[in-house]
C-alpha cells in the first residue's frame, strides 16, 4: 500500500514564459518522455486488444459455420448417399470444429482482450495525470522541487502498470500502429490502479 504523497501546493503564481522553460526545463523534458512512453504502451495495448477481439470473432463464427454444417447438411447429405467421401468430409468438418472449440478455449482471447483494455486505460489515465501536472507547472502552481516528486510518482505508477501487464503479449505490430496513431481509446472498461494526484496533493 503506497504512502500517501504530501506536497505543499502554493497559489498560482503565473511564470514569465523563458522563466518556465529555465527553471523548469529539465523537468518537463523528463515529463513529456514519461507522457510519450505511456502513451505508447496505451495505444500498443488497445491495439492488441482490436487485434486480439477481431481473431477472437472469426475463430467463433468459423466454429459455429463448420459446426451447423456438419451437424445438418452432412448429416442429411451422408444418409442419403452413404458415401465413403461423404463420411469422409463429415468426419473431417467435425474434427476441424472440434480444434477451432478447443484453442478457442487454451487461448482464452476473450479475457487477454480484457486485460489489454485494463492495461490501455491504466496508461492512459497515468498519461492524464501527467498532462495535469505540465499544465500545473506552466501556471506556476507548483515548485520545482514539489514537481519532481509528482514526476518520481507518476514513474513509480508507470513501473507498476509495466509490471502488471508482463504478461500480456504484443507483436511489433502493435507497437508501429501504436507509434501511427495519436490515441486510441477503450469502451465499457475504465478501471485504474492510479490515484488520483489530487486526492493525495494536500
């Protein structure tokens, strides 16, 4: 359980620009690497998930072709003609059905499609905070040094949404259409792991 983050926050004392960019450069450099490398890791795992959720919905509906085909015309076609080939074609659509059923089953795509979703929307709600904390800094209503904290916050959240989604796999595939797209966004699935910074900024 993480130790609630307690920063003093002042009032808004809106910077000169060049004054922004001097005493804050360092940090908002570190900041926007932190924002583009979420932001990656949100779109690379929506991705996966399209991807994932597409493949999932044509192996079903070619188990359900092959298996209604089999269970009807097949079967009509083989006690009409009592053919060896037609015996043949029947028993080979009902062990194809069968293999679509079972690695539908080992590969479980619907619940990786979940997983990336929760992956997406934890980087991206980290990607929202980060945003927040620039726009804090360029009103000037937080100090230097209160800035890196946040930062150091934020990061320690991104190593941990890392961590949490090791498991869940991606292709390269996903990353070049990750690197394509400027967002990409989840529906139903919004569930966070971040709290919210300013909940824990007193």
């Amino acid at each position: 359980m993480n130790t609630p983050l307690t920063i003093s926050v002042r009032p808004p004392t809106p910077h000169d620009e060049r004054e922004v960019e001097t005493d804050f450069k360092g940090a908002l450099m570190a900041l926007n690497e932190l924002r583009e490398d979420t932001r990656l890791s949100k779109n690379r795992h929506f991705a996966a998930a399209d991807r994932k959720e597409r493949l999932d919905s044509r192996l079903g509906v070619a188990q359900i072709i092959l298996s209604a085909f089999t269970g009807t015309v097949l079967i009509a076609l083989v006690s009409a003609n009592k053919g060896s080939a037609w015996v043949a074609i029947a028993t080979l659509l009902s062990f194809a059905a069968a293999a679509l059923g079972g690695l539908l089953h080992n590969l479980k795509l619907a619940k990786q499609v979940e997983g990336h979703k929760r992956a997406g929307n934890l980087y991206q709600d980290i990607g929202r905070q980060s945003k927040m904390l620039a726009h804090r800094i360029n009103d000037g209503g937080v100090s230097q040094n209160d800035a890196w904290k946040l930062i150091d916050y934020i990061r320690i959240e991104y190593n941990k949404a890392n961590e949490q989604a090791e498991s869940l796999h991606t292709t390269e595939k996903d990353f070049e259409k990750a690197k394509s797209r400027r967002s990409l966004t989840a529906s139903g699935l919004v569930t966070t792991e971040l709290a919210d910074l300013n909940k824990t900024v007193s």
